[in-house]
C-alpha cells in the first residue's frame, strides 16, 4: 500500500506491501541490519499478524525500512507500535543518512501515530548509537525520551576494523591468558547453522539455565524457528568447542550488515575449568571479520549484577568501555493509548520481577534439598 505524507516529500512511502520472506530479502541492503528487524525473528516472536513494514524508495531506489511491532487495543482506535533497532536507513544508494533518518521518522509518525492513534515507541540500535546523530534526529522530529518501566540497558562495542593481531593484544591479560590456556587444552572448534549445531547448544544452555537459576525468556524452539526462517546468508552462527572428541561449550552468534551480536552462550558443568569459551568467542570475532562487520555487539552488560559477564566481555573488548543504549523514544497524540501502554508496561514489569524473584528461590531451594536429604535420610 503506498502511503503519502501530510508534508512534501522526494521520497515515496509504502506500508504492508512486503511477506515477511519478502523482507528478510531487502536485509543485505542495510549497513544497519540488524536481527531484530528481521521479518523471521518478528513472525516467531510476536506472530506475522502483528508485524507492519514500512519502506521509503526514491526513483525506485530502496532507502530505509522498518519493521513495526504492532499491539492494537481491543475494539478501540490505537495501542503499541514498537520500532526495535530501526529504522533501516544505511544503504550504498548515495543518499545522506542522517537525512534519510528524517524522513523515515516522519513517515512513521504519519503512519502509526497520525493515521493508527498509536503511542509510537523507537528502540535505537547500537549501530545507531555508533553513529551518535540519532538522539539529536529523533529529537527535532518530534520524539520524546519514554518514562517506562525497567532499566535502560549498556553494551560493550569492538572495533572490528582493526587487524587481528590488534584485537588480541587488545585483550586484557588475564582473557589472553585463559585462551591460550584453551588452545593448549587441544579444543576443536567447529561452526555452522545446522540444527545438529543448535541442539548441542541447547543441552549446554539447560544447564546453564538449572545451575544460575536464570528465566530463560526466548526458549531454544524459538531459536531454531527463526533459523529456519532466515536466509541463507543471514543465519545465526553456532560455534562448538570439543574436548576429547566430546562437545563442552558453544555459542551463538549473528552478523547483519555491518554489525555482528553476541546472542547466547553455555558451556558444559563439568568443563568450566577448560576456558573453552574464550576459545569461542575468539574464533566468532575472527568470523565476523571475515564477514566484513565493522562493529561488534557484547550484547548487554550489567556490572552491578553480573559481574563475572562484565569481567569476561570487557576483557574480550580491551579498552571497549561500556556503552549505554539510548533511552527509548516515543510518540504520542492519543491520551487513551498512552495510558494504556503505559500502565501495561508497570505490569509486565512487575510480572517479569516476580518470575526473576521465584526463579531465584527455587534455585537456592534446589541447591540446599541435597543437604536436606543427607540430614533426613
């Protein structure tokens, strides 16, 4: 469907026009791709019927893309339109970004603010942040910080232009230290997409999830769908360290555009002693670089509550120093959708911490039945 805008424009606008396949196709266009604007990702997360697209072309040339997540209110005119590390806007067609960036905003907030009655929420992506015109965009067309519940998230970045032998003298000492350490205990690594790959993560991944104590919010099923549903050139990557002929650790990653992301890793109970993650992560950084990613994404940090995750990743990243995420943008005309976004979101949060609180219990219940037993036999 193509869409006009309320103000002159040299672009032209089209929404719904694409299949999600249809979509996934427009992603190596995008120096700013990124796996959460990936049509397969959205269709198993959030359901096809709750995906809109939007596109801005000029002289049919492709500029930038979106994919919106759309939750409507029941019966009424407006809800939720949630754009995730988007919009799409870095492409080889000779246009400014920044500018681009302008219009593609505004046409969304044609669309899904003027036209749908929607609060319009913008999560930025660390491509975005990278760039650090984004704030300032978002801004002068109209955006506003969102007052929501929860934490505003950091990652840590790699500059992955720099040569090899670079990034690992960049690498804290105690991180190069326990990568020798795994290369002298005679790890194979082996790397792929296959679903034999994804089933060996998983089994690490339950362990992880039994000895932590963690809420495993995406499950491996949805993992595996979304693979299936990417195309070839675009799926994650699984590595897989062996010791002894046996698989001890793996990990996953992705590379869109010109970032790669660090997604989920686990090793297995019995070969923490083995560093063979370190090993892993070593080998997925030099696989990105092959692929020609500039940027690479540690994919959320938290020193106050995850030391150990902060120590390993800023020890891989070296100087890389933790990286805040743009708070999330909004915007809004209906009273009504505000309210109840809003008010959504106070209980989805507090849903969330009170399944983060009784996992936490049931761990350090299951850990101490053990004693229990011995003494009550």
């Amino acid at each position: 469907m193509i869409q006009t805008m309320n103000r002159p424009t040299p672009y032209a606008v089209s929404v719904d026009s694409l299949s999600p396949h249809e979509w996934d196709a427009l992603m190596p266009t995008f120096g700013d791709a990124h796996l959460y604007q990936a049509g397969a990702y959205g269709t198993v997360r959030f359901g096809r019927q709750r995906l809109s697209h939007l596109v801005l072309s000029r002289n049919g040339h492709l500029l930038a893309a979106t994919q919106v997540r759309v939750f409507r209110l029941p019966g009424l005119k407006g809800g939720l339109a949630q754009v995730r590390h988007g919009p799409l806007h870095w492409t080889d067609n000779h246009a400014s970004p920044r500018e681009v960036l302008h219009w593609s905003l505004a046409a969304l907030r044609e669309e899904y603010v003027e036209r749908r009655g929607m609060l319009l929420r913008i999560v930025p992506s660390p491509f975005m942040v990278a760039e650090g015109y984004f704030d300032e965009v978002l801004h002068e067309e109209g955006y506003r910080p969102a007052r929501k519940a929860g934490r505003t998230d950091s990652t840590i970045f790699m500059d992955l232009r720099q040569s090899e032998e670079a990034l690992l003298a960049n690498t804290k000492p105690r991180w190069r230290r326990y990568l020798r350490n795994a290369q002298k205990n005679g790890i194979e690594v082996v790397s792929g997409t296959s679903d034999e790959l994804l089933s060996i993560f998983d089994d690490f991944f339950g362990q992880l999830v039994a000895r932590k104590g963690f809420v495993e919010f995406m499950a491996i099923d949805s993992l595996r769908d979304i693979q299936h549903g990417l195309p070839d050139d675009l799926k994650l990557r699984v590595f897989v360290g062996s010791h002894e002929g046996k698989p001890v650790s793996a990990v996953v990653y992705v590379a869109m555009g010109k970032t790669a992301m660090y997604i989920h890793g686990a090793t297995a109970d019995d070969a923490m002693h083995l560093r063979v993650s370190y090993l892993l992560h070593w080998e997925a950084v030099r696989w990105a670089r092959s692929r020609g990613c500039e940027l690479l994404d540690l994919n959320g940090v938290h020193k106050a509550s995850s030391q150990g995750v902060y120590q390993f990743k800023s020890g891989l990243a070296g100087d890389g120093e933790p990286v805040r995420y743009f708070p999330e943008y909004e915007c809004c005309r209906n009273p009504l959708s505000f309210a109840a976004v809003h008010a959504g979101e106070w209980l989805r949060f507090g849903s969330m911490k009170a399944r983060m609180l009784g996992a936490k219990v049931r761990h350090s219940l299951a850990r101490k039945q053990p004693e229990t037993a011995e003494r009550h036999p």
